[in-house]
C-alpha cells in the first residue's frame, strides 16, 4: 500500500544505489575512451547508447541519493581517471566483447537489485535498468555472431529419453572412471571461461599502462592466476573432447602510454575478480562432479586472497572507497561517555 510519507532506503537498496554509482561512473570512463578510437560503427553505435543509459543512472541515482540526504560517491571521474586521448590500447573486437560480457554480468546484478528492492519507484527504476541492458545485450551478441567474433558453447546429443542417477559413480571426480560433463556443468565453466578471458586481456592491456610498479605487479600475477584457471577449465573440457571459448589477449595493442589511472584500473580488476567468486560460488551449487567442485573451492580461495591484497593496494593508495555503513553504537557510546 502506497502513502504519501517518505519511505527511508533499506540498507540493501542503498547498497544497490551505491555500487551501482561506482560501477557507471566507471563505465562512463572507459565508453568515452573507447568512443575515441572504435572504427567500427556498429560497434561504436552500441557504445553510445551504452554510454547515455549510464549517464541517465547517474543522473537517476543521483537523485535517489540527494532524497535521502545521504553523500554522493567520487566514484572514478573523466578528468582525473582517463586520458581519452592516449594512444589505443584495445582492437574493435574486444570493445564488442566488453560490451557483451558486462551486459550478462549487469543483468545478473540488476536481477539481484530488483530482489532486494522494496520500494516501488527502485523496483520501477531497474527492471528499467534491466530491459535496457537486455537489449545492449541482445545487440552485442546479434553483432558477434554477424562478425564470427561469438564462440558458441559446446553442442551435446540430445538425450534418447529421460533418465534418473543410479549409482553414486554420478558423483564420481579424483577416484574412478569420470562421467562426461552435463548440460549444466558446461554452461558454468562456459561462461566462466568466457569471463576469465576478458579479465585476462584487461589485464594484459593494464600490465602496460600502469604507472606503479607495486599495481603492474599485482596485474602479472593476475594474469598468472587468469591464465591458470583457463587451462584448468580447458582441460576439464579437453576430457570431453568440447570446445572452448577464444582468448582475446591478441586483440591488445602495443600501447604504453597513461591510459587509466591505476585507481581506475584497481577498481576494475577488483570488480571483475569479485564477480567471478559469485560465479565460481554459483558454479559450486550447482556442480556435480568432486574434481570440478575440488577445482572451484581451490580456485575462489586463489581469488580470495588476490582480491585481499588488491583491496591493501588500493587502501594504502587512498582509493578505496568505503560503502555505507551501518553506525557503530560502541563508538559512539564511548564518545558519549567521554562528555
């Protein structure tokens, strides 16, 4: 029931609003540059409606936030984050897949956002969000096939009839005679395939660009990592005799010249190594398999620890920005108890 008495933002839906901000702000940076260079323009076509439909967020949240009296977020800025004008760091088809791999993850989180909204005007505001990045999504992958640039996902034989598990070897991994993968597990380690390969060719192109020696040496071992669980997850497919998705690493220039700051390029490594963990934590629940779970479970615990130490970079540089929080009453009955 609507009344006219303002409804104050739940944690969760500030939560939302908040990392939403960060996320735009970033993506704002990255589609002018990108605007910059892409000859293609289909390709540069999607980028400009990318571009105005994260502007209208800011604009939007902006609002949301002002309402609530709460402080707008620095997020990442065009004047002290980009340099638009530097050389090309990335070729026209890897723009296409950035483009196609933030969509699948920006409507995984709009999904998320929608859930924990209470309010009606932010339920309103991202299944809006949602059905714009549908359609970004939907012109992205029209454009990869139309180019041959899209991978498809391995094809398996349609099963004679139905069937139930009968034996416990289903659940076989490290021990015994391995079943081949199921529909489900190939589109898990698909699509993660497909996500640590943009992560590997970001940080390819950061690993030249960075200014500081501490962040260029974070990014390498990055890559390490990225590179590393391609193999594991190609190799699982090798088994099957399945297809794998393609690396974009070549899609990167020679480029050495100040493209992002290394605030910028933390943040979207950090976003990027964060959302595989949800992936890899999806993955796990609905995985099968004991080897493919073993390999999961050991490859969050990898990122886990790459995320921690990107996270002490970025505090101890100042960049990282802290969410809302919720009051710390010891705190402050401490300060009371002081007067």
């Amino acid at each position: 029931m609507e009344t006219n008495t303002p409804i104050r933002l739940t944690a969760p839906e500030m939560a939302s609003l908040w990392t939403q901000y960060i996320f735009d702000t970033m993506s704002i940076c990255f589609f002018r540059y990108a605007l910059e260079h892409i000859d293609d323009q289909e390709i540069k076509s999607i980028y400009h409606t990318s571009l105005e439909v994260s502007k209208k967020h800011i604009e939007q949240i902006t609002v949301f936030m002002l309402n609530e009296n709460f402080p707008i977020p620095r997020g990442l800025t065009e004047k002290d984050d980009v340099n638009i004008h530097a050389p090309r760091l990335f070729q026209d088809p890897f723009y296409l897949n950035y483009i196609y791999i933030m969509t699948l993850q920006g409507m995984t989180g709009y999904a998320l956002s929608v859930s924990t909204s209470v309010r009606s005007d932010l339920r309103k505001y991202y299944i809006t969000c949602m059905s714009e990045t549908m359609e970004l999504f939907d012109q992205s992958i029209d454009l990869m096939l139309s180019k041959g640039l899209f991978t498809r996902a391995p094809i398996i034989t349609p099963p004679e009839s139905i069937d139930f598990v009968k034996q416990q070897s289903f659940l076989t991994g490290w021990l015994g005679d391995r079943r081949p993968l199921n529909a489900i597990e190939i589109g898990d380690i698909t699509f993660n395939v497909l996500k640590m390969h943009l992560h590997a060719a970001l940080t390819v192109g950061f690993i030249q660009v960075a200014q500081s020696n501490e962040v260029r040496q974070h990014f390498r071992r990055g890559l390490e990592i990225a590179n590393k669980h391609i193999k594991i997850f190609e190799s699982v497919f090798d088994e099957d005799q399945l297809n794998s998705p393609m690396s974009w690493q070549s899609m990167i220039t020679d480029s050495t010249s100040m493209t992002f700051s290394d605030k910028y390029m933390m943040y979207q490594i950090q976003l990027s190594t964060q959302l595989t963990l949800s992936f890899y934590g999806s993955s796990i629940s609905t995985n099968s398999r004991r080897d493919i779970g073993a390999h999961y479970l050991r490859l969050i615990l990898e990122l886990l620890q790459f995320a921690e130490d990107g996270a002490n970079i970025m505090i101890k540089n100042g960049w990282l920005e802290q969410p809302p929080t919720a009051s710390d009453r010891e705190s402050l009955a401490k300060e009371r108890s002081k007067k």
